[in-house]
C-alpha cells in the first residue's frame, strides 16, 4: 500500500505513538514528509530503519545516516526545510 493513501488518515486515529517501517521503502524522503507534513505536535514517530530479517551485516554508518534524515524531517516545527 502506498503510504500516501495510509499515513494522513492513521495520523488522524487518537494515538500518540506510531511505529513505521520504513527499511524496505524505496521512496523513504517521500514517506518522510508525508510524516512531517501529517503527523500532529504531540504525536511521536518511531522510524524503523534496520530489517531484522535481512542476513546482511549492515554499516553504522548507513544507519546512522538513515536515523538522522528520519530525525530531520519529522521534526513538527515551523520553518523546517525540506527532507
């Protein structure tokens, strides 16, 4: 499922924490700023970025740098730039 069609109605529900996959994803900013621009202020987003069932051996680094573009773009605050 497209998670353009998903993500502002499940922002809606009258929860304050959201689990995402976002590992597998191959449009992940996209799915970013659908978060940024949906999710509402007192809403928390965890982002998953590591498959547990993939048998490679994954770099810190790319993950680190998978984590801080997550951080980056589902900040909910004005002014903040694109993802």
């Amino acid at each position: 499922m497209d998670y353009a069609q998903l993500l502002p109605s499940l922002f809606e529900l009258k929860a304050s924490s959201f689990y995402i996959a976002l590992v597998a994803e191959r449009e992940r900013r996209r799915v970013l700023e659908i978060i940024r621009n949906h999710m509402k202020p007192d809403q928390r987003i965890f982002v998953g970025v590591v498959s547990p069932i993939d048998p490679r051996i994954e770099r810190r680094r790319g993950r680190g740098a998978a984590l801080g573009r997550a951080a980056e773009c589902t900040k909910h605050s004005a002014g903040t730039a694109a993802c």
